[in-house]
C-alpha cells in the first residue's frame, strides 16, 4: 500500500468510528466546548433542553430518536443549523463547532449532570 493510501483507510476508519460509535476526535477539547456551549447555546439548551422546542432537547434518549446522537450529525446541526436554530457557521470557528459537539454528546451519556 502506498502512504497515501494508508492515510486514506486511517482517515476513513477514524471518521467511522467517531461517527458511529460517537468518540470525540482526539484533538476535540470538551471542556472548551462547554465553554462554547455557555456563550452560544445555553439560552436555548441549558442542561440539555431545548426551549424553542421542548420535544428535541439534547437528552440521549431525544438524539438517538431523531438520529443526532454522533458527532457527525450535531457537527451538521450546529454549522447549518435547521428550523428555528441558527447556524453557527461564521460565527464559531470549526475547532469550536467540534468542541461544542463533542462536549453535547458527552453531555448526553452522562445526563446532562
């Protein structure tokens, strides 16, 4: 296998996995992502709700039931938005829109606690 390839398989095993078994990338920092999360979206989601909506909050059980429940797909929420949420492509840089993803979902399996 040329490198090129092999960076390739590792990319694609690393984008798989983080998508379907919902792992941060390594270089997501949570904690940066709560702060994120205070600043951007705690208005509407404050832990874990949503007052726009009340039945798509952030609860693990709500993500899994309407397919949000990866990084992947709240990465897309928040950089597109959808409906009443804003996107916050432009406003927040993508390391930021990776933090605040990977602390969402962190959030979720613990709770909101």
């Amino acid at each position: 296998m040329t490198r090129f390839a092999i960076a390739l398989v590792a990319l694609l095993v690393t984008f798989m996995f983080t998508t379907f078994c919902g792992v941060s990338p390594a270089l997501a920092d949570a904690a940066n992502g709560a702060k994120v999360f205070s600043s951007n979206c705690a208005a509407c989601h404050l832990g874990g709700g949503n007052v726009i909506n009340s039945q798509k909050t952030l609860k693990k059980e709500t993500l899994e039931k309407y397919d949000m429940a990866s990084l992947a797909a709240i990465t897309t929420q928040v950089t597109g938005g959808k409906n009443a949420m804003p996107a916050f492509k432009g406003r927040l840089s993508e390391e930021q829109i990776a933090d605040v993803a990977t602390y969402v979902l962190e959030q979720a399996e613990q709770g909101w606690k």
